[in-house]
C-alpha cells in the first residue's frame, strides 16, 4: 500500500516536471554560458572566442 | 412469562422454573430430578455429583444468538471416547428452546426442525449428503455417547436413557445439524456455529487465575 | 448443584519416573506428557497409563514456554502443549513447530512456527471442498501448495487429542490463499481441516511478553502475504494515469509550441579567407524564456564544415556557446554506394530568456578543399521529444521494478512447493 502512496508521489512529481521543462523549453544539449561578454563582440567578432570565456581578468604578464 | 413455583417433594425446598415449558429439573440442594406433571412435582431419581468440568458456560449465562436473546436453564453432560461435550438447553426469550452445544470450547447454536423422513440410522454413512432448509449437508462425525448427568431445567424427560447416538452434519457455510437417535424416533436439530465472541455471553462462570 | 469452580491447575506424579506433572487444560486433555522423561500419559487415565516411554534424552525448549500466558485475539490464552512434526523431500527433512494454545472461554488454537515464520491456526467449523489442485472454503478459493507426510518427533505438555512420537504418518495437505492456509490432516479415514492465519513473530512475542526477540524469517513461506504484489497492480494502474498526463501534456505542447522563425540567413565560407568569425543582425527572441532550436544545413560533399556558435543577448551580455559539425561523404565500393553524415544538423538550446539576440559564428573547415554554403535558422519555442522520453522511463522503471520484485516474491514462495513453475495468478 504504502509503495502505491509512493509512486504516485513520485509520478505526480515527475510528471509536473516535464509540464514545467516544457514549458520552459528544456533540453539536453549543454551549453557553455559565459556572462558579460563585452558589446565589443559585435564590431569586433574575432575577438571573442569560446576558450577565452574564463579569461575576463588579465593574465599576461606584466 | 409466568414462571411456576413447587416444593421439592423430597427435600421440601423451593423450585422456580425458569423457563414455563421445562418438562423435568434437578433440585439445586438435594440434586434430586424432579419431573412436572403440571404443578405436582414427582421425583424420579438422584443425579449424582457433576464431575467438575470446564465448561464457562453455566446455568443462568445470557446471550444472544441471531438477535435472539437467550437464557441457559440447563444441561446434558455426554461422554464419549474422546472425552466430553455439553449440550446447554437455553431458552429464547421470545419462547422456544434451543441447544447451545460446548465442545471442546466450540461452540453452535442449534434448534430442532421438523424434517421428515429422517433416515434410520443404519442408513447413514461418513460422506453422506443431504438437504434440508435449503442448505447442503455432509455427515462428518458418528459419535456414541453415554449420559453422564444432568443440570437443571430440560425440555423433555430423558434421566433414564444409557446410550445416544448423533450424528453431525456440516455444510460448505457453516452450519451444523445432528441427528439425534437417542429416542425411538430421531430428531433433526439444525443451527449453525457461533464464535464465542458473538454469542456476547454474560454472567459465566468465572475461572480462578483468568479474566 | 455441584460444579464448584475446580481447583485451577491438578499436581499429579509420572508413573514412569515419578516426577510431578502439571495440568493446564481442566479435564480436556486426552494426553500428557511427563516435562522430564517425555513419556506419553493417558490423561483419561486416572493412572497415567503409559502410552509412549522414551530412551533417548532428546530435548527441545519451546520458543514459547509451556505456561506462558498471553493476550492473542481478544482473549487470554495459555500454551500448554508443544510439539515438532516432521517431513521428508528429496531426502532431506524439514522440521516445524507447534503451540497449542488454551483458553477455558474459546477452547484450543495453535501456533506453528518454520524457519521464523508464524502462522494462527484453529479447527475449520464449515466445510471445505477439496478439488484436487484448488479448495474452497466460505467462498474463497485456495491453490494447492504441499502435500506431504508428516510425523511427530517431539511432545511436551497436553494435548486434547491422542499424540504418538515416530508413530504411523499422517496425510498433511496445504492450501493457500495468503495470508491463510487451509490445511487437512488425515490419519485412517477422519480428516481434520484447519485455517491458518500468517502472523509475525514479533506481535506473539509482544502478547505473550517472550524475553529477547521473535526468530528472524527466512525465505518466504507458503502463504506469507506478498507485501508488494497487493501494490503491483495497482502501480500499473498509477502509471497508465501517469502517462496518459504524459501524452496529454506532450499534445498540447505540440499544438501550442509557436515554432517561431526568428532568423534565417544563408552565408558561404571559405577557409582560406583570414577573419573567419562574424556576427549576424540582431534578432528578437519575444514571448517567455523558451526552447531554441539553431538548423544549420551546409551542402557539404565528402567534406565537413565545423561552426563555433554563441548567441549573445545584446542587452544583458549573456552568451550561449555551443560548436556543431555538418559532414557529408559518400562513396562506392565493392557492396554498393554508401553514405556518412548528412547534410544538416539541428540542436535546441534550453530555456533561453526572452530579448534581443545575434549569432557570432565562427566557422571552420579543411583548408584545403573549397569554400562551403550553409544556412543557418533560427527558431523559437519548439518542443523537445527527449525529455517526454525520459520521463516515461522515469515512471517505467519503478512499475518494472515492483513488477520484478513481485515476480521474485512468488518465484522464491513456490520454490518450496509441489509446483514450483511460477504463475502470477491466484492467490491474492
């Protein structure tokens, strides 16, 4: 009896989840997010590239 | 319900009936059997001392049986190879008498009922099937017993009889039925068995050392 | 009239080695046994006759003292009988024991015990009927289980009916209908038909106040009540709910997705040209925070292009990075021609928050094979079947997994009986 409780907990639950990632659009893919990429992007394409995403503090030398 | 009152012809003290239909009761005090032929009491014999036995059930219990409240007025104590049984004679407080049968603290409920023809009993083997009041029955049990006393108020006379036998019948439900060949004619009773807890039985016999 | 209350428990002494006997069950007993030579008495005797005499010393201890009081049922009862019966299967023997209970207002019940497990037994009042693999008895149907032969080995205590040690074995039969047994007994031509309730050893061991703790159960016993199979079907019933909001949600995701087009814009790359990263016009991506689903399809021959994508919000400065590849090749060989790749690749990023958006894409490719035309589309809001797809399996798995459980439950119960092939019918 008490399995039966559970899974219905467990289900409902689920179920609510993917009313919620459907409506919000979920999906698998995982996608790398970076945050304050500067407006200079635009004029400048080149200069932004995926690897350099960690590098928003200066790291040369002096 | 009126209830008759006598004075035991062989001790002189007092008699009340219980029940307005018994036929035959023992004196409490001098244990005489005492027989009614109407008010005058006759004495026929003297029914000796009840081994001590282990019924809870006694004479003066209540209970109700299908809705229908009862009094115990009496017994026949019966031995047979295997030990003994009670047949409690009770009465119904809307009229009428039934037998509340004690074995081996199982306990059923049974009424006498007009059924004819009733087999003889040579007739009558284990496994044998029959019909009556609309429910099927098997023979289970062929039991020999012997009388082995008495205790008060009993709807018929019967002190001198030495040897009964019954047969017991079950059904696929529940009920119970024997057929009683003690007297030259048998008789069917037919009931059912009861749980100890749904008979509510009150003011029985109080065991030292149980609740 | 007589029948005073009698004395509630008769001191008598053994024939046979004299030691005092102790009787619990007022005048009901058709046997005795002496607690210290083990000789069977004839309790109807008022000499003891002997019936049994024994030479070994053998010696079990009841789990539940003889005399032991307990609460059981609504009623006190007291154990004053104790025996251990017998089989034999494929050579080897199983032993089990049994408590006759007494109480002077509700008679006789007993207590079985077999490798932990317990079971309420009392005589049948209705009558069964037997039908060779299957019983009835008041209107419930039971599967037979066991027949075997069984033997008494071992008696202490009273009982209300004639006990033998090692004496002729008698017919047992089981029928189950768990958590009941329907068991008949036949010794000659009288058989005795008696319903067994399963019971913990726990709840006896609390009514009859037993020192320590009830045997652990091992395995599973004939008519042990499967506390996952009662829940099996009704999983299943749970989970056809469960999925059918599934599809509901899943159709109305499909009708209401608005599968938007917000940019399409086809490009050609060269690999030789030196910048090879670009932007594109900005777009808008309105509405709620939703799916986006970026199609690139490149006209690729034996060839492949690789795309370095972000979408960057122009507002906030988010970027979403992601790299996908389109690649192409076919051939002939010696089984036919064959195909690798395809021309198009699709992905949906999660949950991208509404606003104004542009790509920077910065394709790549083999330098030394010519340049590429592709397309790339952006649209908003559609709906991702993957997700339905694990949630489905989601709610799969525990249905399956109870399923197992039950199947294992009633696989290890009829191992041990006549029948051991499972079927999940019957029964409960």
């Amino acid at each position: 009896m008490i399995w039966n409780r559970l899974y219905l907990i467990y289900g409902t639950a689920v179920v609510l989840l993917l009313g919620a990632g459907a409506y919000r659009g979920w999906s698998f893919t995982s996608v790398n997010e970076v945050k304050n990429v500067p407006k200079s992007i635009r004029d400048n394409p080149g200069s932004y590239r995926a690897i350099y995403a960690g590098y928003h503090h200066y790291t040369g030398g002096k | 319900m009126s209830q008759p009152a006598a004075l035991c012809p062989s001790c002189g003290a007092p008699i009340v009936f219980q029940w307005s239909s018994s036929v035959q009761t023992t004196c409490p005090h001098c244990k005489s059997i005492l027989v009614r032929t109407d008010v005058n009491l006759e004495k026929v014999g003297v029914v000796s001392d009840l081994p001590p036995d282990s019924s809870p059930i006694q004479v003066g219990t209540s209970g109700v049986y299908e809705n229908r409240a009862f009094t115990v007025a009496g017994r026949i104590i019966y031995d047979y190879d295997e030990g003994s049984w009670n047949e409690w004679h009770i009465t119904l407080n809307q009229g009428g008498s039934a037998w509340l049968s004690d074995a081996q603290a199982q306990y059923a409920v049974t009424l006498a009922f007009p059924a004819a023809p009733l087999p003889a009993l040579a007739t009558v083997h284990l496994g044998d099937r029959f019909t009556w009041n609309k429910t099927a029955f098997e023979a289970t049990v062929i039991t020999e017993a012997r009388y082995r006393g008495v205790e008060g108020e009993l709807p018929f006379q019967y002190w001198d009889k030495q040897g009964a036998t019954f047969i017991d019948l079950r059904s696929t439900g529940g009920d119970f039925a024997t057929l009683d060949y003690s007297d030259t004619e048998p008789v069917l009773y037919l009931g059912k068995f009861v749980d100890f807890d749904a008979l509510r039985l009150k003011n029985l016999r109080a065991f030292e050392g149980w609740s | 009239m007589s029948a005073g209350t009698p004395p509630q428990v008769q001191s008598l002494t053994c024939p046979n080695c004299g030691a005092p006997l102790t009787v619990r069950s007022m005048g009901r007993a058709v046997a005795i046994v002496c607690g210290h030579c083990h000789s069977i008495l004839d309790a109807k005797d008022p000499q003891l006759k002997i019936l049994q005499r024994f030479e070994d010393a053998i010696d079990e201890v009841p789990l539940i003292p003889l005399g032991s009081r307990g609460k059981w049922r609504g009623s006190d009862y007291e154990a004053i009988g104790f025996q251990v019966r017998s089989m034999e299967s494929d050579g080897l023997t199983y032993s089990w024991r049994e408590y006759l209970l007494f109480s002077p207002y509700k008679g006789f019940r007993y207590l079985t015990e077999y490798d932990g497990h317990w079971n309420d037994c009392s005589v049948a009042t209705a009558l069964p009927e037997a039908e060779g693999a299957s019983a009835r008895y008041l209107g419930k149907k039971y599967r037979h289980f066991q027949t075997c032969l069984a033997k008494t080995t071992f008696v202490l205590g009273e009982f209300p009916w004639q006990v033998a040690v090692n004496d002729d074995a008698i017919a047992v039969t089981d029928y189950i209908a768990p958590p009941y047994v329907l068991s008949s007994e036949t010794a000659g031509n009288e058989t005795t038909w008696t319903l067994g309730e399963y019971v913990n050893g726990a709840d006896i061991w609390k009514a009859f106040g037993l020192p320590g703790l009830a045997p652990t159960p091992i395995g599973v016993y004939e008519n042990q009540p499967s506390a996952v199979k009662t829940s099996a079907g009704r999983i299943w019933f749970a989970f056809a709910g469960l999925a059918t909001a599934l599809v509901v949600i899943f159709t109305l995701n499909q009708l209401f997705s608005q599968q938007e087009q917000v940019f399409r814009e086809a490009y050609s790359f060269s690999p030789s040209s030196t910048e090879a990263s670009f932007v594109t016009p900005e777009f808008e991506l309105k509405a709620r925070t939703s799916s986006v689903e970026v199609q690139t399809d490149a006209d690729v021959s034996n060839q492949w292009i690789y795309l370095d994508y972000a979408l960057i919000d122009e507002d906030t400065g988010q970027a979403y990075d992601f790299g996908r590849e389109v690649s192409y090749y076919s051939g002939v060989d010696s089984d036919g021609t064959w195909t690798e790749g395809g021309h198009q690749d699709q992905v949906v990023l999660p949950s991208i928050p509404p606003g104004r958006y542009y790509l920077r894409i910065e394709p790549e490719s083999d330098a030394r094979l010519g340049s590429i035309g592709y397309t790339v589309t952006v649209t908003r809001d559609v709906p991702v079947l993957g997700v339905y797809l694990l949630a489905f399996a989601a709610l799969l798995l525990p249905a399956l997994l109870i399923s197992w459980r039950t199947y294992s439950f009633e696989q290890m119960r009829w191992a041990q009986s006549d029948h051991p092939v499972v079927t999940l019918g019957g029964g409960e």
